[in-house]
C-alpha cells in the first residue's frame, strides 16, 4: 500500500534594493495579511526553477525584467502555516531592466521604497523577519513551529 508524502509549498521572494532602501508592495484584497507590505513574491508553478520563477514574479508584478545573474539567493525559511508547512526562498537584487510598477492594482494598493532599516509597522510577520535575517547574514531559520519565538539559524554555506 502506497502512502502520500508529506509535501512542502514552494514559494520565492525578492528584496529589491537600491542605495540602503527596499521595495514593498502593500498587500490588497488577497485574503492574506491585506493592509501589510510585503515584498514581490509568489509561489512555484510547477517544473518551474525558484530562479525562473522569480524572474516570472518580478515580471507579473512589478514590470521588472532580471536575468539569472542579476539575483543572490540570500534566505531559506522552512516555515508553518496553520495545517501546512513551507519553504520560501529569498532573493535579493540591486540591478533590473524597466522601473517597478504596480502592475497588479487588484492585489497592491501601494508600491514604494521605504528604508531598509525603518520598515512599516504593518508588514507580513514571515517577510519581516525574512528582511531581518539576510540584514544579519543568517542563511537559514525556521518560522511559526513554536507561537512563543522564532528560530533562526545561521548556516555559513547552503
């Protein structure tokens, strides 16, 4: 008899970053985290690479056009969600074709810089603390297993 594996949900994020500032998108009528700021992000297609799919998301939701070479994977959270579990790539960039824009109004109500070291009071937790570890060279945590803390561990090469 045959067991289902347990499965992961793949998903990438990606710190656009120009002179100590970073991009955020506040989120709107999604049904997830509405009125916090995020970061572009979306999930994997499916025989998709997590770096084809950043390009595909930056390019969905921002109008912002990166090659392969243009991006550093910087973060890996294995992280709950309520009755699944997760894996979320960050990536970061500093260089990309085209000036970011909203290009999806019915899920973002706001785009813009803030500093990275002064961000809103109103981000998605996982993000913020996503932001915080690569700000802190941690390659690796662990998010929403324990309600009381997060785990972050730093791993020097993946």
């Amino acid at each position: 008899m045959s067991q289902e594996r347990f499965k992961l949900v793949p998903a990438v994020h990606l710190f656009c970053i120009q002179k100590d500032k970073i991009l955020l998108l506040r989120r709107y009528n999604t049904g997830f985290c509405d009125g916090d700021y995020s970061v572009v992000a979306g999930h994997l297609d499916g025989a998709e690479t997590a770096t084809n799919a950043m390009i595909r998301e930056a390019r969905e939701e921002v109008g912002i056009e990166l090659e392969i070479d243009d991006m550093k994977m910087v973060h890996i959270m294995h992280r709950k969600k309520e009755k699944e579990e997760r894996v979320d790539f960050f990536f970061v960039s500093n260089q990309w074709k085209n000036n970011p824009q909203n290009m999806e109004p019915n899920k973002c109500d706001d785009l813009r810089w803030f500093p990275i070291h002064n961000l809103p009071k109103n981000m998605v937790p996982y993000v913020k603390h996503g932001i915080e570890c690569y700000l802190n060279s941690c390659t690796f945590s662990e998010f929403g297993f324990d309600r009381y803390s997060h785990h972050a561990q730093k791993i020097h090469s993946l």
